[in-house]
C-alpha cells in the first residue's frame, strides 16, 4: 500500500468549522437527533393523556369519592404534569 493511499483512508471525510468531523459523527448526531424526536414525541403524548384524565377526578368527586381523596389524586397528577412539562422542556432545548 503506498503512503498516498494509506492517507487516503486515514483522512477525515469533512471539516467543519468546530474541527474535524467525519461520516461517522454526522451519522450518529442524526440518530440522535431521531431518537431525541421520538423521546420528544412520547414524552407529548404521555403529557396529553395525563392532562386528559384531569377531568376524571371531577367525575370520581361526582361519583361519591371523598373531596380530600380527590384532591391528593389531582395534586399529584399536577405534579406529574408538572415534571412531564420539565422533561419535554429538556428534551426539546436537547434537540
């Protein structure tokens, strides 16, 4: 093999103004960049769902459920919510 060849396959594929990157790297950002989507994605769904079923605990208050019982379930479900709005928060300024 001749020294012009084995530079040949040694070389970077890019460069870029942050240095060096290659195929390689660019490939895995965009898989990341996927997987951060469908992160993205289900973290939005679970949040739909979970706001969605805040109108349940008025109906199990209706039901005859106790007002206290009640209302511990909504808070908690709040602050489920709350922790899913600061993980799609993440997941979105990490795209």
């Amino acid at each position: 093999m001749t020294l012009a060849a084995a530079f040949a396959l040694t070389a970077p594929l890019s460069l870029s103004d942050t240095g060096l990157s290659t195929g390689y790297q660019q490939t895995v950002a965009a898989e990341s960049s996927v997987d951060g989507m469908k992160r993205l994605n289900l973290i939005i769904k679970k949040l739909r769902d979970a706001m969605g079923s805040m109108k349940d605990f008025d109906e199990l208050e209706k039901a005859g459920l106790n007002k206290k019982d009640v209302d511990r379930m909504r808070q908690a479900m709040e602050s489920k919510i709350r922790q899913m709005m600061e993980d799609a928060i993440y997941a979105i300024r990490s795209l």
